[in-house]
C-alpha cells in the first residue's frame, strides 16, 4: 500500500486513516508494521492497542500524519484530526513532536499550516478544535498564531497521570482560515 503524503518546505507528512490502518494491522507482517512506524516499538505496540479497541464509530472517524524532515528522513512526531463528526463538519486537532531538540524551530506551525488546509479543503470540515492544557503556554500561542479564538475552560476535561485536568477550547472556522490566507 502507498501512503499519500504531504509536503512542506521542511517537512514530508504521511497519511494515515482507518484504511490504512486496516491494511497495516491485516495484511503486514510484524516485521513490515515496525518498518512503517519507523523501528519505534513503543509508538507500534500503542497504535495497535488502538486498532484493537476500534478506532472509528458510526459517526466519528480520524486522520493523522507522521512529520518527517526532509533532509534527514527522520520521523519527529505527528499530527491529525480526531473526533472528526463528518455530519457537522467539524474535528480536533492534536499534535506532538518526538524530541524536544524539534521544538522552538517551526516544524509544528509549519506541519498544521498545511493540515489545516487540507482540513478545511479537502475534509470540507468547517470548525476545526483544539483542546489544551491550562499550564501548555507554547501550545496555546502556537493555535493563537494560526488564527484559533479561545472560546473556554472545560472543567476537568482530561485524565492525565491520573488526576483530571481542565482543558482550554479554541475553534478556528473555514471562513477565518480563508480570511488570513487571503
């Protein structure tokens, strides 16, 4: 199977979707699933839990990228669309990067410049979220940059380390995204 991808100047992004998880779980080897997750067991041994307990509902779905630089082919991290409600044309974003020595140089505004436009043009979504810890300043600024509005606090949102955590909301709408590309 190929994997469409994306680029940037920097960076290649990888697309995954249910189909191709589908197809790596089902019809690759072992030895084959770890080369497409580039040698990292762990991210391996978690994308399959995630497989396992089912990915997609009746009305929910996803799709996600891995970034890699382009000048050395490593992978550095991911990001992608989840909660995707295709009825109301709206999805979260998440994202992550592998190593903090990727952070601080752009990769991460310059990976979601390019899936926000292929959110909004070719998922035809019209609202895309964010969901952010309250203490992640770096995030919050890098959403506030591409145009998001904070729009509240969700009271005890979130389980991490097993204490609940509040996230703060911000939405960013097709017609503000066309707006600052314009």
């Amino acid at each position: 199977m190929i994997f469409p991808a994306l680029e940037t100047k920097r960076l290649k992004l990888r697309i995954f979707t249910p189909e191709s998880y589908d197809y790596i779980f089902r019809q690759c080897s072992g030895e084959e699933q770890l080369e497409i997750f580039h040698g990292r067991t762990e991210e391996l041994e978690l994308e399959k839990s995630r497989y396992a307990k089912g990915m997609v509902t009746f009305n929910r779905s996803f799709v996600f990228f891995h970034l890699f630089e382009k000048k050395s082919g490593t992978l550095i991290g991911w990001v992608g669309y989840h909660t995707w409600a295709f009825e109301h044309f709206r999805a979260e974003i998440g994202y992550s990067l592998n190593d903090d020595a990727y952070k601080q140089k752009g990769y991460m505004h310059e990976a979601l410049t390019a899936i926000l436009d292929y959110g909004f043009n070719d998922m035809k979504l019209n609202r895309v979220e964010a969901l952010i810890g309250p203490d992640n300043i770096a995030s919050q600024n890098l959403v506030l940059k591409l145009g998001f509005q904070f729009e509240g606090n969700l009271r005890e949102h979130y389980l991490k380390n097993d204490k609940l955590e509040d996230s703060w909301a911000y939405s960013l709408l097709k017609r503000e995204w066309d707006a600052k590309a314009g």
